[in-house]
C-alpha cells in the first residue's frame, strides 16, 4: 500500500527482480523498467520486464521512447504495469488513442534543460503540460535533456535542471508531477523542499554500479525522504 502522507519515490532503471525487491524494502512506491530503450545501458527485453514485474513487491512502470501505437500496446497487454511512462517525443495526439486501449495509467515525461533557466521556454513547457493533461495524462514527469552532446541525452543523465524553474511549473501544474535528474540521498530532502513535487525519481542516484542499485544508498535516500514531508 503506497504511504499517502510523503512525498512519492519511484527507484527507475530496474534491471533484476533483486533490485526490486530492495527498492520495495527501503520503502519506494513503484519500480520504473525500461524497454527497448536503444539510449539506456539499463534497458530491458520485454521477457526481462515481464519476470521483474510479475515478482515484484511494488508496482512497476513501464518506460518505453518513441515507440508506435501498436507497440505500446503491445508491451502493455505482455507486462501488464500499474503505469507506462512516454519517455519520448510523443504527442497529446497519441496519449489521447493510447487511453482508449491501454488498461493503465498513462505518465508523460517532459524535459527541462540541465542548468541555465534562461534556456527554458515557460509558457511552452506549460502549454505542453496542460495539453497532455487534456489529453488523459494521469502524472507528469520533469526531466533533464542534456544538449551538450550530440544526440542530446532524454533523462539518465544525473544532472539537474534548475530547481526554482521546476518549482514554479509544478506549483501551476494542471497534473501531478514527479522529479527526476540529478537527485540522489544527499540533495534528495533539499530537492522536495524546493521544488515540492508529488514524487521524485532517482536512477543512478541509488546505483553501486551502472544498472545495479545499492541497498544503503536506498535505505539513507528514503531515511531522508521521512524527514521532509508535506
């Protein structure tokens, strides 16, 4: 049973039913797969994601980027998640079919650039915010684009985007928003205290190594969680 009174942590980048089980233990709420996520050295076959999520002890949410209709519905109907998560360009056009087929929350990720807030156009991150809570979006998801490489980097980048940019979106938000990028157990209280987002998401933030998350970093990460809520 998900605690209602903290602020929501999904540990992504799952990789083995072990991890998600020390995910669930240290207290998160839901246990992010990715699938066929060419960008992710985390990524996952659907055979892969279908064990981790029949065994583990939290929902789980399926991640997929740019795929088609078909395939998304695809993924879903095999793995079966509590959510699946667009992790890429899709548009409000597509979430708005995907509603009428999929038997599962639908999150969106939308992404703010890592560092300087001049570079964040507010009333379009805005626009596109309510345009895919129009759309039947249940949850947001801010994330980082890292565009000082070429392709650019959508989220997994464990860099940060500026806090008070993300603070004021989600204050306005027409959806509840999760927070990634960057976040890990030493900045995880300051980052809810300043942006105050209906959950945070944290990736290689709770890693031992690439891929393989590490029991400590999950238990201090959710010790600090406990101390901030609202």
């Amino acid at each position: 049973m998900l605690n209602e009174s903290r602020c929501k942590v999904k540990i992504c980048g799952t990789t083995s039913i072990h991890d998600a089980c020390l995910a669930a233990d240290a207290g998160a709420d839901y246990s992010g797969v990715l699938v066929d996520v060419a960008s992710s050295e985390r990524s996952l076959t659907i055979t892969q994601a279908v064990e981790i999520a029949k065994a583990s002890p939290i929902p789980t949410v399926l991640l997929l980027y740019n795929r088609t209709t078909p395939d998304i519905q695809e993924a879903v109907l095999q793995i079966d998640p509590f959510a699946v998560q667009l992790l890429g360009q899709e548009t409000p056009q597509q979430v708005e079919k995907l509603k009428q087929f999929v038997n599962c929350q639908l999150w969106k990720s939308v992404y703010l650039p890592a560092g300087n807030p001049e570079n964040v156009d507010m009333p379009e991150v805005a626009a596109q915010m309510q345009a895919y809570r129009d759309a039947g979006a249940d949850f947001l998801l801010f994330d980082t684009v890292d565009t000082s490489i070429d392709p650019p980097r959508y989220g997994g980048t464990g860099k940060t985007c500026d806090w008070h940019v993300a603070a004021e979106l989600i204050a306005n938000s027409p959806l509840p928003v999760f927070f990634a990028g960057g976040i890990r157990p030493e900045n995880v209280k300051a980052a809810i205290e300043t942006i105050k987002p209906h959950g945070i998401d944290l990736c290689s933030g709770v890693e031992a190594s690439k891929g393989v998350k590490d029991k400590q970093k999950l238990e201090r990460l959710m010790e600090q969680i406990k101390l901030r809520s609202y």
